[in-house]
C-alpha cells in the first residue's frame, strides 16, 4: 500500500544533538501540516496521487502521524482503515499503512518506527484486527514486528493469436466505466482471501488513480457472433472496434492491463458467475494485442482460481510462476497464526488498484 522513503532504528526521541530529528516531537497531524506533509511526500515520491488521495480523506489528520522537529516536518506515517476478506466468510478491519516517508537527511534516526508505534496504537483503538502495506524495504518494518508474504502469479510468452470462444464482445473501457463494474467485482472475489471489499469511494477515487492510463480497462459483453465468424467479436486494444457495441448488454467481465517496454501486465480481472468464458475472450484480446505490438512478455499478476487457471492457455504459452513479496502483516488484535493462514490461504490475492 504505496512504498516508502526512509526508516529508522529505534523509538524515543529520535536523532542525537546538532542533526536533522533532534529533540524531535512524535504527535499526530494538525490541520496546518498539510502543506510540510505535501513537500514531504513529493521529495519522497514525486507522485501526485500520493498527496491528492490522501487530501480526499476526511479522517486523515486522525490516521496521520508525524515526526517534527525546529518546526519542519521530518516524517510521516498514515494508515486507512480497510475492510479485507479473511477467506472463511469474514471481513475484517484493517489497518492499510501509507505514505511512510522521511527526509533524507534525517534518516536513520528512528523517526518511522516511533511513528508506527503510535499509529498501531491508533490502529488497536480503532478496533483493527491487523496492518497491511506493500513496500520494497522491508527492513524498514521488521523491527516493527511485520512479516512479508508471497503472491504467486503467472508469468511467460504471450498466447499465439486465437480466435476466442463465440459470442463475446470485448471493447475499450473508460473511467467512466468502474463504478458500474463494482458488482462484477464484488461477485469475482466473494470468497477471495486478501481482497479489499471496495467502498463507492473507491471505485469513484482510488481505483481510477491506479489504473490511470497508459493502464486500459478491457469490458466484456455477450453478444451475437456478428457476420465474418467469430474472429470479428475480438477488439484490439488500440480501440479500433470499440464503437458499435460499447452501450449494448450488461458488461460480463473486465480486465486491466498495461504496456511495458517489451512486456504487457494484466492488473486485475472479473466475471461475473456464469460467465468464465468471458476470461477466455479477454486473454485473446490482451494475447493478440501483444503480438500486433511485437511484445514477447506477459506477466499476469492473477491469483490462484479454477477460472483463470482453465483460460490461461488464451493468455500465456508455456507459463512460468514469479512471486510478488512486497506484501507485509503484523497482528493488532488478530491472533498470529490466524493472520498466518489467510496471507497463505489457496487463491488469496491483493490487486494493485487497491494499494493505498
């Protein structure tokens, strides 16, 4: 749930005399900290959408914890609290971690766990059962007590140009598409351990940021094979087929992929139940997408489900697994080893567009 810029080694007041966090305060934000916490976040990251969804939470100054010292914000920590299914029929309450970020140049100096301290202190009193975030320094919260986890997905050559199965039509999609899709979601990931269930707020906001374009959203509509075979249902993904049939049914199905140098990823996918086919009709559209554009890698990162697995062949050939450990836990409430089984239960997955 976003990465992060700088850690530190130990609570109390952090940095020693004459540096940057010396006699530094750890409290939580003020409603005058917003504008140090944006030239923060920008040194940080440099990505617009981190201040701008953080700015659309009414709650934020609550969830948001700051290390300052001489007036300056040195650094940050901030958590939403997230609704995330426990695969055994459950949902629960927790507390997403983002926006962790210190200034270079008082770093080291123990400023994130002391204000991890506080925000899983914050987290216990909200009645959050466990923390999650995705990062690329996991050392940074290990002393904190988080663990990381896998996701496995499938990698390989993207599947030889086919015709998918008949009576499919698949068409571009546009922002203004993903609130209607929520049910298609939702529906898709019933059961599914990990996932987010998505509130409106975040089909209108956090979804669209990050399936931003060059990200293209992929739709999938029954519809009668139309004269020519069924070779003419498939829409590339420039767009040029996307017209006639865009307003006609109920969108069955959606997928989300991305161009990279020489290598396409699927982001997320859905069907509605009943409609799996519709799975095989998006991977040959996204398989022959990459083989007009002469790209020779897909990653797929899909979880482990009977429905993907049966159209993956429409995807990729020769598929091999890779395996995203960004992922980290910690218990608040919940018992360890129940936290243990869902990050390891069969087909539990988090998808990007609901990083923080």
């Amino acid at each position: 749930m976003t990465g992060e810029a700088g850690g530190g080694a130990r609570p109390g007041r952090g940095g020693g005399p004459g540096g940057p966090g010396g006699d530094a305060a750890y409290r939580r934000a003020g409603p005058t900290d917003g504008p140090a916490l944006h030239a923060l976040w920008d040194t940080a990251f440099g990505e617009p959408h981190v201040p701008a969804l953080w700015d659309g939470d009414p709650g934020r100054l609550a969830r948001t914890f700051v290390a300052v010292a001489a007036g300056t914000v040195l650094a940050s920590v901030y958590y939403l609290p997230r609704r995330v299914r426990d695969g055994a029929g459950g949902v629960d309450l927790v507390g997403g971690l983002a926006n962790v970020a210190t200034l270079p140049a008082a770093r080291g100096r123990g400023h994130v766990r002391r204000l991890l301290e506080l925000a899983l202190a914050a987290m216990d009193a909200d009645g959050c059962a466990w923390s999650l975030l995705f990062t690329g320094t996991p050392a940074v919260y290990a002393g904190s007590g988080f663990r990381t986890f896998a996701l496995r997905y499938p990698v390989g050559r993207p599947a030889r140009p086919a015709a998918p199965p008949p009576g499919w039509a698949v068409t571009p999609g546009s922002p203004a598409d993903w609130p209607a899709l929520a049910g298609v979601h939702d529906a898709f990931d019933a059961d599914r351990p990990l996932s987010t269930v998505r509130a409106a707020d975040d089909w209108a906001r956090r979804v669209p940021v990050w399936y931003a374009p060059p990200a293209r959203l992929l739709l999938a509509r029954r519809a009668d094979p139309p004269p020519g075979g069924a070779d003419r249902d498939l829409a590339r993904l420039d767009g040029a087929a996307a017209g006639a049939d865009r307003g006609a049914g109920e969108v069955d199905g959606y997928l989300v992929t991305r161009r990279d140098a020489d290598r396409v990823r699927v982001l997320e996918v859905a069907v509605r139940p009943g409609a799996e086919d519709a799975l095989a009709a998006l991977f040959a559209t996204v398989a022959r997408d990459a083989d007009a554009a002469g790209l020779t890698r897909c990653e797929a990162r899909l979880p482990a489900d009977p429905a993907i697995t049966r159209a993956l062949p429409w995807l990729l050939r020769d598929p091999e697994f890779a395996t995203d450990d960004t992922g980290m836990v910690r218990p608040v409430r919940a018992d360890p080893q129940r936290l243990a089984r869902v990050t390891a239960a069969p087909g539990a997955f988090h998808w990007p567009g609901d990083y923080l």
